[in-house]
C-alpha cells in the first residue's frame, strides 16, 4: 500500500464477520468456495496518510494480516470498540514494540480502555511480567482529534529476564512507566494527520468510525444519530458493515446498509464485517447492481473483500 501525493489509501486487511469466512465446519457454498473473494479474515483495515501507517482494528486475525500484506511498522492503533473480533490481536504488538522500539499508540475511547485493562491486566501492571506488550493509552471522543508521529527522545530497550526499559539520550535506562493520555485536539496547523470520528451504535454499545480525508470507515454499527451525516459528506469512498439480509439487532442489514449508502452518496460504497449468508463474490456484486438500480442508489456499491486498497 502506497501514498500518492497528498492522497490517502486504505488497504482492507479482513471483511469478515466476528467467525470470519470460512467458518469453521461449515460446508456452505461460500465457505468452500474456491474465489479468494470469499476468503475472510475479521475486519480490519489499514490507512496510510500524511506519511503516517494507522491500523483500524487487531482482531485475532492480526497476526497473519500484517504478515500477509507485508507490514512491519504502525505508528497507530484505533479501535472502534472493545469487541474481541476487533481487540483480539493486541498482544501481538508485542513484535513491533522490539522492531520499532517504541510502545505502540493505542487511540480508544475511556470505555474501551477499562475493557482492556480487564482483559489484558499484564499489560497493565505496576510490574510487568517480562515479555509484556508496551501501549500508550490515547484516549479520544466523538471530537476530531491529531495522530501524531511517534517520539523519538528515547528507545524502548530490551534487558534480558527484566523486560524493557527506555533509554534515554544519554543512555540511561529506566523503567517504562503507564501513560494513559487525552489525544491531542485537532487544530489548523497541528502536526500529524487529522482524524474525523462518527458516533454509532452497536445494539446499545456506543462505537466509533472514522474519516480520514475523502474516507471514512464505518464497521459494526445498528444505527447510526442523524446528527453524524453531516460528518459523511462529499465522501469518495465510505465502508459500511452489513451481516445479512434480514434485520440484525446489532449490524445493518443489506437494506439498511443501501438505504445509508444511498443517504450518504459517497462515489464508492464498500461493503464489510460480510457473512456467508450472502451470495460468492461475483454472484453478489451483480445482485448490487440490479438493487442500485431498482433503487436509484447512485453510489457504486459493491463488497470490500481481503486485500482490496482504495484511494481518496
């Protein structure tokens, strides 16, 4: 995935549901298809902009994403909810804090933060188990707000049987300490690149996407305040979450998903977090089309699937 000039791309590193495609033991048609189309890892994607790497969620498929799309660094983490099909992976973080040497920038609201001190409690304590994850907390609202690139004052070091200590500029090493902060507001002229988020819900649990330029990516979402489409406009491309065709008490279905599409009126629609209910791939984007038109839904529509980059 590469920027181009000012341009920001997406790579869509798994579309899946909270199972993934293929489930395991099912023997639907889908799950043995043979078209890489129907593959899919749970969703996540990764942004590139400003000349900054944000990942969107490190569900348990995290692991095998960045190796297969080649990705050895992240200078952000956001995460749309403490959900484990979207929050599974964070241990694996692990890896990049001994490359990079930095902790990894995690951007979650409170909430999620207290979700993830209750399930991931050694990355959290006073004394770490040596061989614990490194994260710095930023914590963000419904407000825009900056990632900033990563500061470079001091090293994240490695002290065998001890675990890691950062090294200052004058090489002295001490102990890493929890840091939990508000992420910085979104300002005119502050550095870094600036993120939009959009307020959803998710059966009752609030969630967030997120727009970045001409992009926004909108994933496990029931319904979305009408105050937030005035965040989506003059969009090229927008990723909305659909599990079925029939109404779900915590996703929108195919019509709800269209009927947002449609409101929207972004360039692009992608769809995401896709189930086996739906037709292989080829069979469902010609199902789209016919339903675009039968609608009058001038956005292009059309399944997101593992691998796919989109540029706005």
């Amino acid at each position: 995935m590469e920027e181009k000039g000012n341009r920001t791309t997406l790579t869509f590193l798994g579309t899946g549901t909270s199972q993934g495609i293929p489930i395991i033991g099912c023997k639907c048609r889908v799950c043995t298809s043979g078209d890489s189309h129907d593959k899919r890892y749970r969703a996540s994607a990764v942004v590139k902009t400003g000349g900054l790497t944000i990942l969107i969620d490190a569900g348990p498929d995290f692991r095998i994403q960045m190796l297969r799309a080649g990705l050895c660094h992240l200078d952000a983490i956001l995460l749309t909810h403490n959900h484990k099909d979207h929050t599974g992976g964070l241990d694996d973080l692990r890896s990049l804090n001994y490359i990079d040497r930095k902790a990894a920038e995690i951007y979650c609201e409170e909430s999620v933060l207290h979700a993830l001190e209750r399930e991931y409690p050694y990355a959290f304590a006073k004394e770490k188990y040596p061989g614990a994850p490194e994260w710095h907390m930023n914590i963000i609202d419904e407000s825009p707000f900056m990632v900033t690139p990563q500061n470079d004052d001091k090293k994240l070091t490695w002290v065998h049987d001890v675990g890691y200590r950062y090294e200052l500029p004058d090489g002295t090493l001490v102990p890493p300490s929890d840091q939990v902060v508000t992420a910085t507001p979104a300002e005119e002229g502050a550095e870094g690149v600036k993120v939009i988020p959009i307020r959803g819900y998710h059966h009752d649990l609030p969630v967030l996407g997120f727009r970045f330029g001409k992009i926004a990516y909108i994933t496990d979402m029931s319904s979305l305040p009408e105050r937030e489409m005035q965040k989506l406009q003059d969009l090229e491309h927008v990723t909305l979450n659909t599990v079925g065709y029939k109404p779900h008490h915590s996703h929108f279905s195919l019509d709800e998903a269209l009927e947002l599409a449609g409101k929207i009126g972004a360039r692009h629609t992608w769809l995401t977090h896709l189930s086996h209910n739906f037709p292989v791939h080829e069979e469902f984007c010609s199902e789209l089309d016919r339903l675009c038109k039968e609608r009058g839904i001038s956005s292009i529509v059309r399944p997101a699937y593992d691998g796919l980059v989109i540029e706005g």
